[in-house]
C-alpha cells in the first residue's frame, strides 16, 4: 500500500491586491481639513460638548445639592432606616443607580449625535 501524505495547502491572508475605494467627497474633505470639512467636523464636536456639559450640569446639580439639602435640614440627615442615617443611603447607595442612568444617557445621545452626523455627511454625499 503507497499512501501518499495529504496535499500541504497554503493559508495566507485577505487578497491585499484587491482595489480600494475611494474615499466620499465629503468625508475626504473633513480628512483634508477644508473649510466644508471643519463645519461639519465643529457641528459635531459643538453637539458632543453640549451634551457633555448637560450631563454634567444634571450631575452637580443634583449630587451636588444633597450635601447642601442635608447641611440646611440637619434633622433630615439625623434621621435613621434599617440603623443606617439618610445621608448615607443617598449618598452611598442611591447614587449609583442614578450614576449609571446617567451614563447610560450619555452614550446612547453620544451615539445618536455621531450617528446624525454619519447621515448628514452621506446625505450630502449622495446630493452631489
């Protein structure tokens, strides 16, 4: 019996002779930095801060007024559940769930703003 060994078979990586594609119009003139590129480049990044400094105005606000509620009522931050005082509820309890709500807001309106932008960029693509 000649058993011949199996076929050695070559494994290489993806075709890298395959063409891009070029770039879209608009997307290569915010690579470029042209003055169209900077407008909606700055639209984007005006959107992104502008939320990021909601949500942060939310978080000072609101962590920020506890201490302040607890310091012009002290019978409040006196006062126990379970053993434990309020304060420490509030702050070392019920601030999480409210941290990650919070945070949860954020990325979803972070990720629908870029998602806005993606279509406004297309959008304008397509038009020309």
């Amino acid at each position: 019996m000649d058993e011949q060994p199996p076929q050695r078979v070559r494994v290489t990586g993806p075709d890298r002779r395959t063409a891009r594609r070029p770039p879209l119009p608009r997307t290569r003139e915010i690579d470029a930095a042209s003055p169209v590129g900077e407008i909606y480049l700055g639209s984007l990044l005006r959107e992104q801060l502008r939320l990021a400094v909601l949500v942060l105005a939310i978080l000072f606000g609101v962590l920020g007024s506890v201490p302040l509620l607890f310091h012009l009522w002290p019978d409040l931050a006196a006062h126990r559940t379970l053993g434990v005082p309020v304060a420490w509820w509030v702050l070392g309890v019920l601030a999480y769930p409210f941290l990650l709500a919070l945070g949860w807001f954020y990325v979803r309106r972070a990720e629908r703003n870029e998602a806005d932008f993606a279509a406004l960029v297309s959008a304008s693509t397509e038009e020309l």
